[in-house]
C-alpha cells in the first residue's frame, strides 16, 4: 500500500498561525477591534441580548432562503 506524501510540518503550522495577507491595513483592524470591545462595554445586557437577538434572526432568515 502507498504511503502518504509527508508534509513539511513547519509549513502546516505556518498556515494555522500565519493567514495569508488579505491586503488590509493591520493598524485599522486593530483599532476596529478595541472599538468593539469598547461599545460592547459600556451597553447594558438587555441592549447587547437585542443586537444579538436581532443577528440571530438575520442569520435564520438568510439561511432560510
């Protein structure tokens, strides 16, 4: 029986840690993401349970057509 061609693992891990460059700015990424962090905080839990209530619905309605 054939044996399975080896695979470098260096190479695996490097694509499991390292994404491809998608071309974007990886400073606005940063502070995109520390903007989400700081609204999510200052929301109540009744606000962030209705956003996530209304991306729920939107999830189900897209899957659904």
């Amino acid at each position: 029986m054939p044996k399975k061609p080896k695979t470098p693992k260096r190479e695996v891990i490097a694509i499991a840690v390292f994404p491809a460059d998608d071309g974007k700015d990886k400073a606005a990424q940063s502070l995109g993401r520390r903007g989400g962090e700081a609204s999510a905080k200052t929301l109540s839990s009744r606000q962030r349970s209705e956003i996530a209530k209304k991306g729920a619905a939107a999830r189900w309605e897209k899957a659904a057509k």
